[in-house]
C-alpha cells in the first residue's frame, strides 16, 4: 500500500476524515455538528505537527508529512466551510464569489507557506514565531464562534458567514504577522472551542 503510515500522519487522515463527515452533515442541515466535526479537524491538525517531531520519520517520510498536510487542510479548512455556506442556502452570485476568493486565497496561502517554510528551515532550526496571513486552520475556531450569532439572528446569520468567509479570504494573503501560539495558548484554543461546542449542543 503506498504512502507513508506513522502516528502524525494518521491524525492528519482522521482529521480530513472528520471534515467528509461534516460536509455530509451540512448537506443534511446539521450544522452544529458540521462546525463540532470543522473543530475536531482543527484539534487534529493543531497536534499532528508536534507528534510528528517526536517520531522518527525518514526524509521522504517527512516531505510526504507537509504534503499530506497541506492537502488535508484545503479539504478541511478550504473545501468544507464553503460547502457549509452553499448548505446554509447562500447560492446567490455574491456568495459564489466569496467562495471563489476563500479557496484562492487558502491555496495561495498554504503554498506560500510551504515555500517559506521549507526555506527558513533550510536556514535556520529556530521555532517559528510568526505567521504571515492569517492561518487556515484558524477558521477551525473562527466559523463556530461566529455559528453562535445564528441563534439570535438565523435570518441573517447565512449573510453574516458569507460575509466572514469574504473577510477570511482576504486575511489570507494580506501580509501581516500573526503570533504562533506557543503550548499554553494552544491549550486555551482547546478551551474555548470546548466551551464554544457545549454551547452550540446543550443551549
């Protein structure tokens, strides 16, 4: 069978799994547990990267890891919030657009991601400290806590996520530094999207 099977990669696999999971949800109309399955991916791909530097890996193990990766989070956190706002019933030709400016800007930024970080490590073994754009998993957090206006404005609330996705979009390639959260901060992310997912189920 080929690729490459180690713990770090098998959680990046569960996670692209979970956002399959959540696009049939959202076809459905089961939206809450469209963004619980959208955060499961982003759990995943929050830890895969730090397991991934504990296991021993070989080079072509490691180069198929950021490849996986890469791959897995257009599907999770490119292709599946658009499916969740075609789902709300925002078919209209502002939303498309919206929608085509969200995956661009996703694809452009995880490929110039994987272009700068393969050239800072080739320079340098210090940790990261700054993103440039805003992250692609972030919207892991980002769409549940704006799901939660749907429940005082469900009216409007298909409009606020199109709008959101257009916003996103742009926070992608605008070139501006974002802090990489450190341990302590990631587990404060897992936090709130605890709280944001009780929420969504038992309010």
């Amino acid at each position: 069978m080929i690729g490459f099977y180690n713990v770090s990669v098998i959680l990046t696999y569960l996670g692209v799994v979970s956002a399959v999971w959540g696009m049939t949800a959202a076809f459905h109309g089961n939206f809450k547990v469209a963004m619980f399955c959208l955060m499961l991916s982003g759990l995943t791909d929050m830890y895969d990267g730090t397991i991934a530097k504990r296991v021993k890996r070989s080079d072509d193990a490691k180069k198929f890891g950021i490849e996986i990766d890469s791959l897995c989070d257009l599907v999770c956190f490119g292709a599946f919030p658009v499916v969740i706002g075609f789902s709300l019933g925002m078919d209209h030709w502002y939303a498309r657009i919206a929608y085509m400016l969200y995956i661009l800007g996703a694809v452009i930024r995880l490929a110039y991601f994987n272009v700068t970080e393969e050239q800072r490590q080739a320079s340098t073994a210090a940790r990261r400290k700054h993103y440039q754009g805003l992250p692609v998993t972030s919207v892991a957090l980002i769409l549940p806590i704006v799901y939660q206006i749907r429940r005082f404005y469900p009216e409007q609330f298909p409009y606020i996520y199109v709008l959101t996705i257009f916003i996103i979009a742009l926070l992608f390639v605008i070139d501006f530094k974002v802090f990489k959260p450190g341990k302590k901060c990631m587990l404060g992310f897992v936090v709130i999207g605890a709280v944001v997912a009780i929420k969504m189920f038992c309010l």
